[in-house]
C-alpha cells in the first residue's frame, strides 16, 4: 500500500538555509518533491518510508546542536524549529 505523505516546516534563524538544505536533500532522495516554501509531498510512499524519513526529519532537528554529533555542522547557534505538520493518509 503506498500513502501520501506532506510535510511543511518553518525554520526561524536557519541562516544559510543549512537545515532547509539538509532536510531537503533527504526528502528529495525518497521522491518526495518541493512544491511550496517549507512543503514536500509525494503520493507514493510506502510505509517505512514514510515513517522512517519523517522520523529522520525529526531526529535532524532535534540533533542541529548536538555538541557531540551535530546532524547540521555551522547550524546558526539561534536556530530553532518554529513549527512542522505532517500528514499521511493512505491512497
């Protein structure tokens, strides 16, 4: 069974756009495309995918500062998640 998955996120002080960036290229590798600022969207994902992806969305912004293993090296030391939705439904 495939599902459609969007995802929309704000970002405040991602100078650079380095967080942007590095979720964008990991959504973009599973097929899901940009379709608006902060929007990513695919209407074929199957199950794993999405769950796994959207957790590695997740799990990117919580690390930006990790002091041991920053997932986001030179994140602006401000930068903080303003807000994400997600929704999946299945088709």
């Amino acid at each position: 069974m495939s599902y459609r998955v969007i995802l929309r996120l704000s970002l405040n002080n991602d100078v650079g756009s380095r967080i942007r960036n590095t979720i964008h290229g990991d959504l973009s590798a599973v097929g899901m495309r940009q379709t608006k600022t902060g929007t990513w969207e695919s209407s074929s994902l199957t199950e794993e995918d999405a769950a796994y992806h959207m957790a590695k969305v997740l799990l990117t912004i919580a690390h930006v500062h990790n002091p041991n293993k920053p997932t986001v090296p030179n994140a602006h030391p401000d930068s903080h998640l303003d807000h994400l939705w997600i929704y999946i439904d299945s088709n």
